[in-house]
C-alpha cells in the first residue's frame, strides 16, 4: 500500500490481534527444583507467614510481656538484661576483646561483619541448586550464624543470677514520706541513694527502707559501721545531729 512520497506501512501478522492469558510456564521438566512464583511461590509463603503470625499472637496473649518496677535513674545498683532475641549480643560485650576498650568492636564491628556477610550470601553463592551438600558457602555461613547465636544465646542465660535479677526489678509497694523532711534531704545528700532508692523502696542489692522495726539507735549502728557484703562501713559522711536526724527519719517510715 502506498501513501505520499515513498512512504510505506508494513503490517506485521507476528502480533496477535487479542492478548493471551498470563499462563505460567510449565516447569514438570525440572521436578523440586523450581516452580512458579506466581501464585506457586508466592502463595505457600503467605501461607507459613500467616500461621507463625497467627502462632505469635496467641503466644502474646497466653504470656504478656513482664513489667518491672518503674525505672529508677538513681539506682545504679539496676542491671539492664535485654530480651531473649539480644541475649548473644549481651553475652558477647563480657568477653575481653568486645568490652571494655573494645566495645566498638564488639557493638559495631562483629555484628556488622556478620549481618552484611548474611546479605551478601545470595550474591556469593548464586547456584541453582538447593540440595545443602551443593551450597557449600551460603549453608556454611548459615550454619556458623546459627551456632554462634545459640551458643552465646546459652552462655547468656546460664550465666546470668536470675534470682538477683528478679528481685532488683520486682514490684514494690510505694513508700509514703515527706520529701520536704529534713532526714530525706540528707538521705539524698548521702551515698545511701545508690542503693535504696531514690523513693527509698530497695533494690537488688539493698532492702527497702520502710517498715524495717529497728530502733534510732539500731540504725545509727548500721548506717556507721554498714552491713556485710553489700553496705561496707564508713559511707555516711555526715555529721553526728545529721545522722541522728537521718536514722529517726528512717525510723519513722511505715
């Protein structure tokens, strides 16, 4: 057909004149070794998401969360443990060249180096095949991630005084006292706060204040010469009227 100067249209019949349905390929000649993403794929992993989602949420219903007592900036008695998920990660900040001078590189360099050698596994080990005899770099790398965590995950849990634990972070009852009072002002002004608190309720390390039934002159005795292991002698600093004052305060506390 001809239009114009030397201008021509060519029809190509190569292009069907109605679009054909998106039909996946056939993949039979390749059994266990791949499949159709879409919907093959993609369809069995949204369904093991929805049954671990479904699982968590049940878990956090049948056992919520722990709540400790409210953060007190004071106490620095208080030992931070992190969830169970963080736990090698707490483990691995005790030992010699990941604390201390080194926390750098125990918090920043290690798990660096092992999360991005993670992400780059697809790209180091790019083979079809999935049999674990056959991927030899990406199963190995998997397996040294693995092991490590749950080493050091156990390390972490064995390690650790849950029963110190569990008492710095229990719910106490609040203790009334006027905090105007002139035996709280030298509490505060004393190394005492440390370890009772500053609302003088305890911690892990020290019982709380209140309700003790010792006597003014019982806990003139204590605070001087201090009680072993946890309160050695010789932390008041005050004067005799100031510890007189400091040891009725405590007296008076129900």
């Amino acid at each position: 057909m001809h239009r114009g100067k030397g201008m021509k249209f060519v029809g190509d019949s190569r292009i069907p004149a109605e679009r054909t349905p998106n039909i996946p390929k056939d993949y039979s000649e390749y059994p266990g070794k791949t499949e159709a993403f879409w919907p093959n794929f993609l369809l069995k992993e949204w369904m093991v998401g929805a049954v671990f989602l479904v699982g968590y949420l049940i878990l956090t219903v049948a056992h919520p969360s722990p709540l400790e007592r409210v953060a007190d900036p004071t106490d620095t008695s208080y030992i931070p443990l992190p969830d169970w998920y963080f736990l090698f990660l707490y483990q691995l900040l005790k030992y010699k060249y990941a604390a201390g001078d080194f926390t750098l590189i125990g918090a920043l360099v290690i798990p660096g180096v092992a999360f991005t050698a993670l992400i780059l596994a697809p790209w180091l080990d790019r083979g079809p095949e999935r049999r674990p005899s056959k991927r030899p770099i990406a199963v190995g790398m998997m397996l040294l991630a693995v092991i490590s965590v749950i080493y050091l995950t156990w390390e972490s849990v064995v390690n650790h005084d849950w029963e110190q634990a569990a008492a710095q972070g229990e719910l106490k009852e609040e203790v009334e006292f006027d905090p105007n009072a002139e035996g709280f002002i030298i509490y505060s002004d004393q190394s005492c706060v440390g370890c009772h608190g500053g609302n003088l309720e305890g911690s892990g390390t020290a019982p709380t204040l209140a309700g003790t039934g010792l006597s003014v002159e019982e806990i003139k005795d204590i605070i001087v010469d201090g009680v072993p292991p946890n309160m050695p002698p010789g932390t008041f600093n005050g004067t005799d009227e100031e510890l007189q004052k400091l040891a009725e305060f405590i007296a008076s506390l129900e």
